[in-house]
C-alpha cells in the first residue's frame, strides 16, 4: 500500500476525498491528515508518506512552501495540488517547484481522482526498481552542475565527476534528452510522449529540469534494458520548439546537452513559428564573440539613460545591445538573465521594488523580449514620473524643472527658458529664485554635477567625455564648477571614491 497524507485546512472537503473513493482497493492508505504545513511536516516525519495531496491555500504554512521545505528535507514523492478556479498561478509556481499536477477542487468526483491515483501509482512503481539507489536530489544535483558547467558559471567538477560515476555504477549509462522552449505556459511529460518525443516505458525513470522558461527532460532506462528507436515527423507538433537526442551516453552528456541548447537557440534568434519536434544531428556551435565586459558596458548605458529619464535614448540602446547579441549568437541564458538585471535595476530606479518576471519569461523569442524589456521602460518611466513631487507651486517652474531634468546636456539658458514657457527673462529670473532658492544657472548647475558624479563612479568614460554629456562644452570650466560644486576635481573625486568603495 502506498502511504497518502492529506492535508487541505477544509474539514468538509477532507471528508469528502476520503469518502468518495476506495483508496485501498487502488493500492493507497491515508495514514495521516493535517490542516496546514506545520501540522503536515510533522506528521511526514512521523509517518514517512509515499504521496501528499495538498491544498495550496492555507493558514500558517501555504502548499507551496510545505512543498519547498519537504523537498529540502528530502521528500522525493509525488505532490499532487488541490487548488481552485483563481489560485491557477499559485498553481503554476507549484509546478515549477516540483509538484506532479494539480487538481481543482470543483472537478473532484470518482473519475478524476482515480485518474489522478493511477499516475502517482505509475510514478511510485518506477521509484522502487530496485537497480534505483540514487534519490531524485543526486540527479538534480548532477542537471544543476552541468548546466551551471555549460554555461561557464561552476568549477564543481570534482562533484559532478562523483555523482557521474555513483550513476554509472546503480546501472545508468545512457539517456534520451528533449530540450523545449514553452516560456511560462509549461510543458509536462505526458505531452511529450503523446507527441513521441519520449517513450514512456514503466523501466524508465523521467525527469525535468526547467530553467528561464525552457526544460529539459531527461528519460533514464537502465543498461539491462534495450533502447528504443526513435522517429520522428511533422505530425508530432508540440506547438513549441524541442530538440531531441537519444541514447546518449553518460561521458557525453555535458557536450550533447550544451549541442542542444546552442541549436534550441537557432529558433530563439530565427523568431520560428514552426515549432516541430526535430532530432539533434549536425550541431554547429557557435561561440559568442560578444564579452562580459562589452556587455556590461551596454547595460550601463542603458541604465544611464533610463537615469536621465530618457526613454528614447534608452529604447535605442536596448534595440542596439539586442541586435549585438543576436548577432554574436550569445546564449540565450545570458539574454534571458539580462533581461531579468535590467527589469529589476528599472524597478529599483524608479523606486517600485522588484519587477515580476512573468512578461519577459513569457517571451518566446528574442525579438519578443526586446519588445517586452520596451514596454517595460515605458511603464516604469511612466510610474516614475507620475510619482515626482513637483518642485514648486508654480506651472512654467516645474515645467522649466522638468525640461532641465531631461536636457541637462543640452545648451540651456534663462534666456532660451525664458522663450519655452513665454515669460519675460527678467521677471522668470526673479520668480525662479523665488521659488527655488537659487537661480537657474546654479540649479543647472547642480544637475549636471549630480550626473556628472554618476558618470564619474559608474562608468569609464574620460573626464573629457563626462563634461560633454552632462552638457559642458568646455572642459576646463565643467572641472572648475566641478571643484566649486565637491571641493575637488572630477579625477580626485573618482580616485578617492573608487579607492575608498
């Protein structure tokens, strides 16, 4: 008998999953019922369950984060949700944090839990083949390494060579792989197979690994057990892009996985709508030429300019950096990471926190995400600049403000103010003192100093370059005003800036 714990806060619908069903005559046993996550963990170290069936929504601990805390303590069983019509976003993060499925509450009758109570069977009858003795944790361990190893961000070699060989050793040597592009809409198993992707066998062990909306899924059989031949057509659509390759062995799996993920990117970059599922053959790899360094240059002038509340200034350098790394062919897990920094340092520049990620890992294509980081940039800016305090009680003075806020590097005087909000010179001289508290040349001045400070620490541009873009036309005079402004010179501020962090 497989051992089940039930925990939903609900009395009414507790009694309503156990009663409505024959739970022994499919092989199960409820051996304990809790009410929320607390309860839950204590009752699974007491009883140790094969099986959770777990409301998302409850007081004290949440399904989600009974779910995380159970799978660190290492609880490798199925988790099945109970979740109703609006909770289909707690849901979907419930997947992505390893549960098997989801059921609503409102489906449950007769039919669907013995549906579901077959699939958690299937699922537990693989784990206890006794060639088995590695946990799930080894194998996911083993998936986070290589692709950490792949995209040149892990030296944890002499782990993996470990977890390799204590694989090799319980009787895996080969694996089928599927990597699929899907962003947030997900992808499970079953989909695969039903479009033969993956055969599944009751010999072999499935897992997945997800990561920036494409997963990878790793079809384990042990080497007693003969490999099947695989073909695929056009027929086999999955709506997504998918690369696939078979019997691979275990001392290749590093190189095969990069192949794969290098190719799921030639329709990252292509913007295909034909999303067929295809086999692997031929891989061409091509390294990025584009550097860390260079990269980062073009983030900080985004930045920059999002900083100066630029938004076409800062459009353009975004749709200049998305063409470099289209062009360079940079790993699609770089972009994808990019565009994560990028959102949240706009979220913290405007000063609304951190930016939600579902819109940018929705995309499917590197086209889409540039126009997603777009319309991102406008929203922020937007929220920004609505959320000002404007600085004076007057109209022409907070438009004055204004306007020197995002033209500071342009040539500015009282004069040329004077003519934008049709005023006498004389009397917009007096009034924006009066409003103020200093005149419009020292708040000009105040302004440039203030990004010229910005370019000095965030940036390698020469003192030269910084007087010309905070608006200064001679070089000599911006390292004068800077002086009066922070009693030393652009250089000295860098230096000692710099030297003292």
């Amino acid at each position: 008998m497989w051992k089940v714990l039930l925990v939903e806060d609900e009395t009414r619908v507790r009694r309503l999953i156990k009663e409505i069903i024959d739970w022994e005559k499919l092989g199960f046993v409820i051996i304990g019922e809790a009410a929320n996550g607390i309860e839950a963990l204590k009752v699974m170290q007491e009883e140790s369950p094969h099986f959770i069936l777990c409301d998302i929504l409850m007081p004290l601990m949440d399904g989600i984060e009974l779910l995380r805390k159970s799978r660190e303590q290492g609880f490798e069983g199925p988790f099945v949700m109970l979740t109703c019509m609006n909770e289909f976003e707690l849901a979907r993060q419930a997947i992505e944090y390893g549960a098997t499925s989801y059921m609503l509450k409102l489906s449950l009758n007769v039919d669907t839990i013995r549906e579901m109570l077959d699939k958690v069977s299937r699922e537990l009858s693989k784990a206890v083949i006794p060639a088995r003795q590695l946990s799930y944790r080894d194998f996911e361990l083993l998936y986070r390494f290589t692709w950490r190893q792949i995209h040149g961000m892990d030296d944890e070699e002499s782990e993996r060579k470990d977890l390799l060989d204590r694989i090799l050793t319980s009787g895996f040597t080969r694996v089928d792989l599927c990597v699929v592009l899907h962003g947030t809409s997900g992808i499970d198993e079953e989909e695969l197979v039903r479009s033969g992707l993956i055969h599944s066998k009751e010999t072999a062990v499935i897992h997945k690994f997800r990561m920036h909306g494409c997963t990878t899924f790793f079809s384990w059989v042990p080497r007693n057990v003969q490999p099947v031949a695989h073909g695929l057509a056009e027929h086999n659509a999955i709506g997504y892009p998918a690369v696939c390759a078979y019997s691979v062995a275990l001392s290749e799996l590093e190189s095969t996985w990069k192949n794969m993920i290098r190719k799921i990117e030639e329709s990252w970059y292509a913007c295909s709508k034909n999303r067929i599922g295809y086999p692997a053959t031929d891989f061409t790899i091509q390294q990025p030429a584009l550097s860390s360094q260079t990269l980062w240059n073009m983030e900080r002038e985004i930045l920059q300019t999002f900083e100066r509340r630029d938004k076409i200034s800062c459009i353009r350098q975004l749709s200049m950096m998305f063409e470099e790394m289209k062009k360079n062919h940079t790993s699609m897990t770089v972009v994808m990471e990019t565009a994560e920094r990028l959102d949240n340092r706009f979220a913290a520049i405007s000063g609304h926190g951190k930016a939600p990620i579902d819109d940018w890992l929705s995309a499917a294509n590197h086209e889409e995400l540039r126009l997603v980081l777009e319309k991102r940039i406008d929203d922020w800016l937007t929220k920004w600049i609505k959320s000002t305090i404007l600085p004076s009680g007057h109209p022409e003075i907070n438009r004055i403000v204004d306007y020197i806020q995002n033209h500071y590097d342009k040539e500015i005087t009282l004069k040329l103010m004077a003519e934008y909000v049709a005023l006498d010179e004389h009397y917009l001289s007096g009034l924006f003192s009066k409003k103020m508290g200093c005149s419009l040349i020292h708040y000009l001045h105040k302004v440039r100093i203030d990004q010229a400070r910005f370019f000095l620490l965030q940036s390698t541009l020469t003192v030269g370059e910084i007087a010309e873009r905070v608006g200064f036309g001679n070089v000599a005079y911006f390292v004068k005003i800077f002086k009066r402004w922070t009693e030393q010179t652009p250089s000295e501020f860098r230096k000692y800036h710099m030297s003292n962090g």
